[in-house]
C-alpha cells in the first residue's frame, strides 16, 4: 500500500497558503483606517497567529478559526457507539481559536461561537446540541475568557444537511504591553516544547482517510486499547494558562507557536532567517505510531502534517529555559528544553536531529 499524505487525502497547503498571502497583500492598505480610531497595527502583525490593534496604553487582540472536520469523525463514531462525543468537539473548537491568540501574549476575554448547518433539524438531537454547548462553554472556563454570542446561519446547498461547520473568533488584550510576545529571536535561545494531548485539531482529514483504509475503521484498537475514533476526540489542551502563568513570574518568551496545520515546520513561521534545531524528542502518544502504521503514513510526512505530540512552542533565552519549563510544569502542563535557535546566514529551517529530517524555508510560506 503507498504511503498517505495530506495532499492526498484533500488537503493543498500550497493552494491554502497561496491564498492566505493574497488576503494579506490586499488587507495591507486598509491599516490606515485605523487612525480615524485613534488605534495603530504594529509592524510585522501581518502573517502572524492573531491581529493585534495597538492603543496608547496597551493591546488589542483579534482571531478568527475553524474548527476543521473533527466533528466528522465525532459523528461517525456517534453511529458505531451511539453516544455523543461533542462535549469534546466543544472544547476543540475553544481551543483551536484563543491558542492562537495566546501566541502574541494575549489572553482571551470573549469568544464567539459560528455554527453554519445545512439544516436546522441538526439541533434537533437534544443530547448532541446541548454536549456541544457545555463544551463549547467549558472551553471558555479553561481560558479565562466569557463566552460572548456567536451566528447560527442555516446553509441550504452550501453545507450538506447531516453535518455542522464550526468556527468562532476571540478578541483579547495584551496590559501593560510589555507583556506582548514581539518575535524577538535570538542566536543561542532554547526552544521549549509543551505536550499535546494528541492529534487535537490538525490533520485530521488525513486520519478520516485512513481510517477508510481499515477493515474495523474507527473500530480498530490502537496501542493504548482505545479505539481509533476515541484516541482521535481527545479535547485540545489550551493553553491560555501557560501564557498566564510565565507572565505572572514576569518571563517573557521571545516567540511562542501554536502547533497546528502544517505540523512542525510551524517553528520557523516568524519571518526572520533562524534554524531551530531539535535535539531531544519525547516519545509521542500512542495515536500517532498508530496513524504512521495505518496510512501508512512516512515519518517526514507525519511531522510535516501532526503535532505528533507538541501542541505548543516557546522561544525564550536560554538563562530562562529552566524556569519557562518550571513554570509550566507547575501549572499542570508537560514541557521540556527540546533545542536550540541557530543562525545560519540567511537560512531559515527545522532541522529534528534524532529523526535526521530537515524542513527548508520553501516548505512553510504563510506570509
């Protein structure tokens, strides 16, 4: 059987990301409205994981995300087990959006829920709408923030009528604004890496379609005993608390990443021309030898396309390495000094040293 990668299973981050960079060269000039407001946009926002409007006293912080196709494989597995599993979809959706924002060292005050249907029945099954609420609002609790409002637009001919399309956006601020999280890398600093909980909110159009590789489906038991469809509605880690917590001991990383779609060559999204070398890797959770033996799924594949266990990343100067993983170990996250930032002329990439793979500039271009 060929291996599985992303492009094949649907998704073209080039076509993705191609995109993305037009939105941002035409959204540029639009910035100068901003004075009539009396706000500002930093320079370099652009590209990055959150926008963020600049006041005299501190910052405003604004994003908007989608949740992806996780609640299809959470309705698949609502008919093979007959229970509901949007609790968990709830606090993905959450997560997937105020991670984000947390990279510019923003925490979230209001998030906003988007739950486009093709039909309205879908909220006619009590236990699945009231689940996805209750996670949807649990979200919120685990990041500080109150939940807001949102939209509910039925789609006829847009969204297919058995399923739900789940977005929402947050705003957040950054006081006082030294607190903000700028980009500032060094030669030399450490990159810290704080565990996922597994395969959380990307890739998983890839997994639904290995999962139509198998005999059982989402079925068939995986290392740790679950099965398939169970390892992969594990709730999102958020990780709002973590930002919090380094601010409260007056750390402040240099650069923070949510890793998310496009696995990890995510560590080289700021601008700037670093290599990020990894030297110490931990070993991943079980779903993810599973999904490298299903698809199969090559090795350079899986950490190109999964968070293959790290669901998020910090730069911060070496001299504060111990205490950034102190710090989050302490408040109930798992992180470790995984590497170092290196300048290599003008060259930017990800090298993961035990796994011999390197992940040059051309590979990742969001901006």
């Amino acid at each position: 059987m060929s291996g599985l990668s992303y492009q094949q299973s649907g998704v073209n981050y080039d076509r993705l990301d191609a995109f993305k960079r037009a939105c941002q060269r035409a959204a540029a000039p639009t910035a100068s409205l901003l004075a009539a407001h009396h706000l500002s946009e930093p320079p370099g926002i652009r590209g990055e994981s959150a926008y963020l409007l600049e006041t005299p006293t501190e910052f405003l912080a604004h994003v908007e995300e989608g949740l992806g196709t996780k609640n299809l494989i959470a309705d698949a597995m609502d008919k093979l087990t007959g229970r509901t599993w949007y609790r968990s979809i709830g606090i993905d959706t959450v997560a997937t959006i105020v991670n984000d924002l947390a990279t510019t060292g923003a925490l979230p005050i209001s998030v906003a829920m988007h739950a486009a249907v093709g039909d309205a029945e879908w909220f006619a099954n009590a236990a699945r709408s009231e689940a996805l609420a209750e996670g949807f609002a649990e979200g919120c609790r685990l990041a500080g923030a109150v939940w807001g409002g949102g939209e509910t637009p039925t789609l006829r001919g847009i969204v297919q009528p058995e399923t739900i399309v789940l977005a929402g956006s947050a705003i957040g601020r950054i006081a006082p604004k030294e607190q903000r999280i700028v980009g500032d890398v060094r030669d030399g600093d450490a990159i810290i890496l704080i565990a996922s909980s597994g395969v959380q909110t990307n890739g998983l159009t890839l997994c639904r379609t290995a999962a139509e590789r198998l005999p059982e489906g989402y079925l068939t038991r995986i290392d740790d005993g679950r099965s398939f469809g169970q390892a992969l509605l594990d709730p999102s880690v958020i990780y709002v608390k973590l930002i919090a917590a380094l601010q409260h001991a007056g750390l402040r990383p240099h650069y923070a990443i949510h890793v998310t779609g496009h696995g990890w060559r995510k560590l080289m999204r700021l601008e700037e021309p670093f290599v990020y070398r990894i030297h110490e890797l931990r070993k991943p959770p079980a779903i993810f030898d599973f999904i490298q033996r299903a698809g199969p799924v090559e090795v350079r594949e899986a950490y190109a396309t999964f968070n293959m266990g790290v669901g998020f990343a910090l730069i911060v100067a070496k001299e504060d390495a111990a205490a950034c993983v102190g710090r989050a170990n302490e408040t109930g996250y798992v992180g470790w000094i995984a590497g170092t930032v290196k300048t290599d002329g003008s060259r930017k990439a990800v090298e993961i040293e035990p796994l011999e793979i390197i992940y040059e500039s051309d590979t990742l271009q969001v901006r």
